[in-house]
C-alpha cells in the first residue's frame, strides 16, 4: 500500500484545511492542540498528517519527508520553490502582506526613489523585492517576534508583515500604508512523489479541487 504523508501546520491552516480532507474522505483521528504527538493517523491507513512548524513545510515537501503540504504564499516565496509542484491555490488563511508605519511617518516621503528606508520584517525577501521595484534603498533588520515594536522603539521606519484585522497594528498605533500581495494558502507537491505515487496523489489533488472555496 502506497502511503501518502501530509504536512500541516498547526493553526488556522490546519482548521482551515480539514474541511478540504474531509471532502477527500479523510478524517484526521486526533486534535493535534490536546495530543503530544507529531505524527497523527486518519481514517485512511495509508494517510498520515505530520505537524511542523509553517515556514518547515516547504523544507518537508522539497526534501521527501513529506509528499505535499499545504503553506501560504508568503512562506513559499521566502523559501523558494526548488523541488515543488503548486497545482493549487486553496483560498484559506487568507491575509495581506502590508507596509506599516507610524502614524506620525511620512511614508510618501520616505520612498521617494534612490531615497533609504530601514524596514524590520520576517519577510526579507518579499521586502527586498517590494522595495527594489520602488527603486529605493532598504536596510533590512529580520525579527522573529513582534514586529510592531520596531518602529515603537526607533529599531525601523517601517515593518513588512502579515495582515488580517489591522486590530494589531492599530492597538499599537500603527498604520497600514501600502499593501504589497494578497496572501492565501497553497497546496504543494514534492515532484518526486508526484511521479512515483501518481494515483493517489492525483486522487488527493483532485477532491481538494473540487471542494476548494472559489
């Protein structure tokens, strides 16, 4: 029996997903927020979920440790797309990536072209791309935690990150000022796989289509 593994984040992707395998006929048989483990079975014996962090499932998929996974654009862009098969947007977790200031930051200003901006960000090659286009100079600083306490503290003028609500940014006294890409969660397909377990994946690819939002 072909056996087919899945990686997933734990989260909103994870949520969002169920409902796609679900339409695929598979039921995920533990709640991965009350169980310890890191690999969970389904209803189908030869379908497996691993659970990795978001900005891993790339690494997962590329490598073979998983044969598709399911990550946000933004987190496939960083990555690079070396060794994957995208054969689907899913339309879930869906965000904007956004430039946020100050309120008090005159962002017009400050990207004028050939003019210098430091940005804080998680994100630096979709910033390094945003504002090379804009044909101004950027000094990157990549933080891990909370982005919005740069331009708080003096660390950046300006932060690139992810964006739902906007309830965030506005508790802090941030503002968004430009947003550069709608972001929304794709499926991704280790090419390998895709040729040794073309059935079954095919299968997969094919019920997630079908149930997929529009």
């Amino acid at each position: 029996m072909t056996t087919i593994t899945l990686a997933l984040s734990k989260g909103r992707i994870f949520e969002e997903t169920l409902p796609l395998l679900r339409a695929a006929g598979i039921e995920v048989l533990e709640d991965p927020e009350k169980s310890r483990k890191l690999i969970l079975a389904t209803n189908q014996p030869n379908v497996k979920v691993v659970l990795v962090r978001a900005s891993d499932v790339p690494t997962y998929v590329q490598y073979g440790g998983a044969d598709l996974g399911v990550a946000g654009r933004d987190v496939l862009i960083e990555h690079g797309l070396e060794g994957m098969y995208l054969p689907l947007d899913l339309n879930i977790a869906r965000c904007r990536m956004s430039v946020a200031t100050r309120a008090d930051f005159d962002y017009a200003a400050a990207v004028k072209q050939g003019s210098r901006i430091r940005v804080a960000t998680k994100y630096t090659e979709i910033a390094r791309q945003h504002f090379a286009e804009k044909g101004v100079h950027v000094d990157l600083i990549k933080l891990y935690g909370s982005m919005e306490l740069a331009p708080l503290t003096g660390l950046a003028d300006a932060i690139v990150d992810l964006v739902s609500t906007g309830g965030t940014l506005r508790a802090n006294k941030l503002v968004e000022v430009e947003q550069i890409m709608d972001i929304s969660s794709r499926l991704v397909v280790n090419q390998a796989a895709l040729k040794l377990k073309r059935e079954p994946l095919r299968q997969l690819i094919d019920a997630f289509a079908s149930a997929t939002p529009k």
